[in-house]
C-alpha cells in the first residue's frame, strides 16, 4: 500500500521537525491525547481516515510551525506592533493591526528557487500519526436538538495547484480542507467532503469504510477531500468527472488518522466562541482573521484570472461552522452512491 519512497520518508520527516523546532526555538508541543478529553466518544469512534496520495510532496504540517516560519504582512509590509513571538495562543491580536489583510508571509517567499522544508510538512508513521506536528483540528458544534456537527480540518503548510492544459495554477501557502460529520443522536447520518469552492455530501452508509470510519482521499497537491479512489475532474464546482480539464488525482498512497494528532474544541453558535477540550489546546487562533500563507505575488502571467501563485486561505471559523444541512450552503444533495 506504500510507495517506495514514503518508507523512508517519516523517519526524514521527523529529523527535519525536529531540527526546525530546535532552529526556530519554539519546541513542538504534544497535545493532550483527545481519547483522555471530554470529546464526545462517536466523534473519535466515527472520525475519518485520510489516504494521502502517493508521491503528493505536501503532507500534513503543524499548525503552530506555521506561524513560527512565517511574518505577518498587509501589502506586503511587515504588520508594525505585533506580538513577538506571534504563537496559537496570542494570534488573534493581528485582527487589531490588519484583519483579513493580514497574511501569514513564509519567510522564504512562495517563489523561493529551493522550496524550505517546512513546506512538505510530515509524512504519517505506521500508526497514521504525524509525528512532532499537530496537523488537525477538530470543532464540534452541538445544535442542541440532537444534531451534532463534528468539523475535522486537515492543514497542509502548502498547496499544490493544479496544472491545466500544460501550465501550472493555484500554488499556495497554506491549505485547510474538512470532512464534517452530521450526527443525530450520536449515530452517523451524512459527511460532506470539502472540495476547493465546493465539495460532496454522502450518506454515512455509502461511504467505503475501514471499520466503521469513513474513508477520505485527499488530492495530490491540493487536498482536497474525496469519498473514493481516482481521478476527480472538478472543473465545473459541484459536479464531478472522471477526467476533464482540471483533475485532482487520488490514490491509496499513506494513511493518516488525523485524531492522533490534533486539538479539539466546542464551539457556541451563540457567542461565537471556541471551548478546548483539554486547556493545553490553544485557543487564540482560532480567531484569527487573516490568511495562513502569502498573498497573491504580484507581477504573474494571468490567464482567465488565474496564476502560478494565489493567496493563502482563512483559517476554519470561516467554512460555515453554523450549518442548516450538512453542506456549507446551496441546494444540498446527499448522495447515497459513491461516484467521483
Ligand atoms: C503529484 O504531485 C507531485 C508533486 O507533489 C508531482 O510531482 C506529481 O507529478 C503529481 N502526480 C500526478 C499524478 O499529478
Ligand atoms: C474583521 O474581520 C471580521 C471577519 O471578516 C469582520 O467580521 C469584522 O467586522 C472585521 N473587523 C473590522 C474592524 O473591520
Ligand atoms: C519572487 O517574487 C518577487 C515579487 O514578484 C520578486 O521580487 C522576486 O525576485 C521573486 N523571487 C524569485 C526567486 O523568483
């Protein structure tokens, strides 16, 4: 099931964490295991498990390493007056200095000839575990009724785009993609698989399963998030092909389980606040209203709008958190046939 090359790969992996870590003098924390928290049981019971496509070169990364590799700027300008050192648990104070025009700045460029290693993030061990990097997040919103969303965001330090008719599109630092399962009752009812603008929504009892988890593929470079094995044409948002002009590729590369390295919170419709499940899991990011990677270069070869390089994203308190039906919004179709 593993490739050649990812066998060697964890064990390189976590010696550059480990260096990174040491260079940057902000050691790694390991989080509380979630099974010790107060997290409702289904949510872990019930968690999806992540293929990472075979020779993808951008694997799950830490969330706070993010921070430490990067500079806050607006218009590419060092954001004046910020905390230092900026960490998950002071980010937020950049709302005051720039808001949403705050970017998260890798400290080498997007466009560095040799791309730093911090961009590849951490290959998952035999256990599926990303070892000396926190690469999840899990976010459970009770609607009170018996309606559970449980929120389980992948993060990737960069996104690979993809390339169209011979030319490469959409590279950027920084990558947040979900699975999110709606319970009722604590029993599984339906999973939306986020996908670049969009994404699909199927029964839990469609879904291929290991056990009684859900199975996710994540798309070479993008990450985004599929129910099945293959190719995914995603030219047209929400309808999906076998082959067409922008594919993502999927296969049964490297398993992740991304509970076995993750913080978990609540979340209060009402206030709009995030309760951790353990005290050691920050806090403050989560409501950060900036981008977590570079802007848009300037100066790029256009086409239809589109370039080499695109801005980083905003973080998961802006994919639709509060949800009437299991998908973000729109006419929510939940398949009960898996396809592309
Ligand atoms: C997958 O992504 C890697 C870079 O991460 C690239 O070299 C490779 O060609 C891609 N594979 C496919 C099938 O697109
Ligand atoms: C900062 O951004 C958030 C999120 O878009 C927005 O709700 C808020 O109004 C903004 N604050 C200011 C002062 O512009
Ligand atoms: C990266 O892009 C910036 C802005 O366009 C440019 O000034 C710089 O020379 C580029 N660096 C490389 C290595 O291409």
């Amino acid at each position: 099931m593993r490739s050649g090359i990812s066998i060697s790969l964890p064990f390189l992996s976590t010696v550059v964490a480990a260096l990174f870590s040491s260079v940057t003098g902000s050691p790694i924390k390991v989080p509380r295991d979630l099974s010790t928290t107060s997290i409702p049981s289904y949510v872990l019971d019930y968690a999806p498990l992540v293929w990472l496509y075979s020779d993808d070169e951008y694997r799950p990364s830490d969330i706070g390493q993010q921070v430490a590799h990067t500079i806050p700027e607006v218009n590419w300008k060092e954001v004046e007056g910020a905390l230092s050192p900026l960490t998950l648990d002071n980010l937020d104070s950049l709302n005051d200095l720039g808001n949403t025009s705050v970017y998260l700045t890798s400290k080498e460029g997007i466009n560095a000839t040799i791309q730093p290693a911090w961009f590849n993030g951490v290959t998952p061990d035999d256990q599926g575990k990303t070892n000396g990097a926190v690469s999840s997040a899990i976010i459970v919103r009770d609607h009170g009724d018996g309606t559970v969303d449980a929120f389980y965001f992948y993060f990737y330090a960069y996104n690979r785009g993809n390339v169209v008719l011979g030319m490469m599109f959409g590279d950027h630092v920084g990558d947040w993609e979900h699975n999110m399962i709606r319970f009722v009752n604590g029993v599984p009812d339906a999973i939306w698989y986020s996908q670049h603008s969009d994404g699909e929504a199927f029964s839990y009892t469609a879904t291929e399963k290991n056990g009684q988890r859900p199975i996710a593929y994540s798309g070479n470079g993008t990450h985004a998030v599929y129910a099945i094995s293959g190719n995914h044409d995603h030219t047209i948002p929400g309808l999906n092909f076998n082959n067409g002009l922008i594919v993502d590729h999927t296969d049964q590369g490297v398993l992740w389980d991304p509970t076995l390295s993750a913080y978990a919170y609540s979340y209060n419709a009402d206030t709009a606040q995030f309760q951790p499940y353990d005290a050691s899991y920050p806090v403050s990011w989560l409501q950060f209203n900036g981008q977590w990677g570079d802007d848009k270069l300037p100066g790029q070869k256009e086409i239809f709008g589109q370039s080499k390089y695109s801005a980083g994203p905003n973080g998961p308190k802006f994919k639709k958190l509060v949800r009437k039906d299991v998908c973000p919004s729109g006419l929510c179709i939940v398949r009960t046939d898996l396809g592309p």
